[in-house]
C-alpha cells in the first residue's frame, strides 16, 4: 500500500515538471552534468557502454546526456507524468533509453548495474535509508552509485519560507505557487525559475541530512566512500558550517560498491 507521502509527492511532480531544463545540450547543462559523471567516479570516455540507472528521472535531462554520451541507460520515476515528460524528450533527441514507472523505496528490476545516479529523490521518499538499500542491491560489484541530498544544516532560510507558505496556505503547492507566481508580495522570492521555485517551497515532503549520516548508510551498505561535493573542509561539522556560510543546500555523495 502506498503512504500519504509517496502519494503527495508524485501528485505534486505529476502537475509540477522538474527539473524542466530548457536546453538540456546547453552549455550550463552539460557542464554540470559532466561534474556530475567526474564524481561519480567515471570520465567522458569511461561511462560509454556503461549500464547505467537514473533513479527519479524527473524530466530525464540527465538520463538524455547520459545516453547521448553512450550509456546504456534504464530510467525510472515513481511519477508516470514525470516518466512522460522525459520518454518524450528522449524520443525528440532520439535517444534510447529504457523508462519504467518504479518506486526507489521497492525498487525490483530484476538486473544490476554499473553506476546509479539518485539526485535529489531520497529526501522525497518516505524511507531514504530503505530506498538507498534497494539502490544499493541493484550494483554490480565494483559499481559506483552518486546521491544529491539536502544538507540538514542550510536551506534554513528557504525552509521558514517554506513552512510559513505551508501554514498560509494549508500545504496545498497550487495555491502556494499561485501566490508565488503572481502575488506582488512574493516578488524577492523570484529569485529562480518557476520549476525551481516549486520544487524550493512547494514540495509536500522533503527531508534533511548529514554528512555523517549518509557516510554511516554507505558503509552499512558496502558501498566506500570515493567523492563529496561541494569541497570537504575539515571534520564533517566544519564542513557543513561551511557549506551553511556559503548557502550551499545540496550536496552529493559517490561511492563504490566493494563486493
Ligand atoms: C527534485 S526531482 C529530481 C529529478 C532528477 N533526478 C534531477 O536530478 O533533476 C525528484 C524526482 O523524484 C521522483 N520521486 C520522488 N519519490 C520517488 C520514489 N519513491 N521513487 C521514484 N521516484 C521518486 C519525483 O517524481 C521527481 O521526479
């Protein structure tokens, strides 16, 4: 049976496309997906051929790149509409890849993988621990998996945003964004794109974690540690002090599965 959360969120995603990047070859894109792909431990060159899955695809921009830098890559959304919108972009670039309809939290494809690349989906799923565990039984030995989480010590300032537009407005991300699209007293919060705005303060269900936290969950699951970013500065406290000085609200973890 699926929980209120899981619901909630793939409503949201269904109405509300992310990450909608406008020009998924643009130059922006494919520099960060190309940082992306040097984290999680391959190169241009090393991730062609490679199995690849893309876990809460979104909009597929990333899964598209991938594939069109010769990975062979499976990905999946809980959010049909989500799935959708990006089988169509792959098919308007003509790109192969495999699409499935899955939830990360039950995952079963019956097939592993050489990398996954989960960026910014845990932190929406009811159980990130449990869904983290299902990733990892999908990786080959030896494979590479990256996540992109929320850092538990910033977005401070966009979660009292968040909380008090949730407490206005009853939690209901239609009104939410209605009256952050139009409201002349939502103006300074324009900071972004529309789809950025509303996965900022609109989303009905996010988490917040450590760097400890996702260190521990990677050992417990065999997985050893091989990149973070942004840059590490110290112990893991420091660290994350750091990135709360430099507002850095997202960060990305990779590693390599030992056996
Ligand atoms: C913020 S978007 C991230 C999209 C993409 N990974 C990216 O980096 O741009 C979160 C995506 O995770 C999906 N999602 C949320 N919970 C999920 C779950 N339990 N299983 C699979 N996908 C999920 C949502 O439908 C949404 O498309």
């Amino acid at each position: 049976m699926r929980g209120q959360i899981t619901d909630d969120v793939t409503s949201f995603y269904s109405n509300y496309p992310y990450p909608s990047i406008r020009f998924p070859f643009g130059k922006r894109h494919r520099q960060f997906v190309g940082k992306l792909i040097s984290l999680w431990g391959f190169s241009p060159e090393s991730i062609r051929g490679k199995e690849v899955l893309d876990a809460g695809c979104g909009t597929g921009e990333k899964a598209l790149l991938l594939a069109h830098m010769g990975a062979q890559v499976t990905a999946v959304d809980i959010c049909q509409k989500q799935v959708e919108r990006a089988y169509g972009l792959a098919k308007m670039h003509n790109q192969d890849i495999h699409f499935a309809v899955a939830d990360v939290t039950r995952l079963s494809l019956n097939r592993k993988f050489d990398g996954i690349l989960c960026s910014g989906v845990l932190h929406h799923t009811a159980d990130p621990h449990g869904a983290f565990r299902r990733l990892c039984a999908h990786l080959k030995p030896g494979g590479r998996i990256i996540v992109g989480l929320y850092n538990a010590y910033s977005r401070v300032h966009y979660r009292v945003v968040r909380a008090a537009l949730r407490t206005a407005f009853r939690g209901d991300p239609g009104r939410i964004m209605s009256f952050i699209a139009h409201n002349p007293f939502a103006a300074p919060l324009r900071t972004a794109s529309l789809p950025t705005l509303y996965d900022r303060y609109a989303v009905p269900h996010e988490s917040y974690h450590t760097l400890g936290e996702v260190r521990k969950m990677f050992a417990e699951n065999g997985i050893e540690v091989h990149a973070i970013s942004p840059e590490v500065c110290g112990p893991d406290t420091i660290t994350q002090l750091c990135w709360l000085l430099q507002g850095k609200s997202f960060f990305f973890v990779s590693g390599v599965k030992l056996s």
